[in-house]
C-alpha cells in the first residue's frame, strides 16, 4: 500500500488556515499542502518534540511562503511544479 493511501486526510482547521494563507497570495492551496505534508514528514523523520507537529508543519509553510529559513530550497521541486502555473 503506497504513502498516500495510507496517511489521514488533513483535518478541516488545516484546510480552513491553508486556504486562508492562499488566498490573496501568489501561492496555491494544493501548493502550501504539499509543503505541509513535508513538513509532517519531516517531523516525524527528525522535529523537535517540545513542538506539536501541526505547528512544526505550520512552521514550514510559514517559512516556505516568506522565502525565509529554508523551506523553499527545501521544497524547490514544488515551488518549481507551480511556478509554471503562476
């Protein structure tokens, strides 16, 4: 069974603030997911344990949409699959 047919869906306070922090911005929902997914993994591959891991994700979007901390080198392969539809 592949990743993605075993993790949970997000939760619908994710989708409400990723949606929130699409809108008006020159990032996608489906865009900010991905990196909140990432950030997910790499929670839980190597975070922090004195951070949730919705705020260690959080987190990664944040730096992901500033262009600030690294998130955006990071995650250069899904900034570049949107860019192309920007």
């Amino acid at each position: 069974m592949s990743q993605a047919k075993r993790r949970k869906p997000l939760s619908e306070s994710v989708k409400a603030s990723l949606k929130k922090k699409a809108k008006g911005t020159r990032f996608f929902y489906g865009e900010l997911a991905e990196v909140y997914r990432k950030g997910q993994g790499a929670y839980l591959s190597a975070g922090s344990r004195n951070v949730p891991m919705g705020a260690w994700a959080m987190g990664r979007v944040n730096s992901y949409m500033t262009g600030k901390g690294g998130a955006r080198t990071a995650d250069a392969k899904i900034y570049s699959k949107y860019q192309k539809k920007r």
